[in-house]
C-alpha cells in the first residue's frame, strides 16, 4: 500500500511539474511576440467612407459609389435609389 501511494505521489508530482513548464514556456513565447500583430503589410491606414444609407464606414477601396453618394453594398445603393432613408 505504501509503496502505491509512492508511485502515485511521484506520478503526480510529474504531472504537475510538466504543467508548470509548459505554462511558463508558453508564457515566455507569448512575451517575445508582439502584442498587437502588424496589419498585413498596410502601414497606412485606410480611408474610410461612409454609407449613405446606414450610416456604417467602409474601407473606400471597397464603397460603392454612385453620382454623390456613397455605400457599402450593392443593395443599399439600390434601396436608396428606391427609397432614401428618413433623417
């Protein structure tokens, strides 16, 4: 029975250990990354436009423009032309 309840204590105090080192190897990998990644290769920031009809920002890049007016889908652009919102 003794010697059981040693081969279990050893066992459980391995288990423990190797949690701990793994936590702290992965702790210390975490501190040498950068918090915050870079924005995939965009060092300025976009423009952005808002919808006309919502009221949401788009990248400009990705608006749909029309004459005067702005938007960021398809279908607010055609829901506007049919109905502009009431503001």
């Amino acid at each position: 029975m003794r010697t059981l309840f040693l081969i279990l204590a050893i066992i459980a105090i391995y288990l423990i250990l190797r949690h701990f080192s793994t936590r702290l190897r992965k702790d210390a990998e975490a501190a040498k990354s950068p918090r915050h990644p870079p924005a995939m290769g965009k060092d300025i920031p976009a423009n952005m436009l808002k919808c006309d009809y919502c009221g949401v920002h788009v990248p400009a890049q990705e608006a749909i423009r029309s004459e005067k007016h702005n938007f960021c889908s398809l279908e607010h652009k055609l829901s506007f032309k049919e109905q502009p919102p009431q503001r």
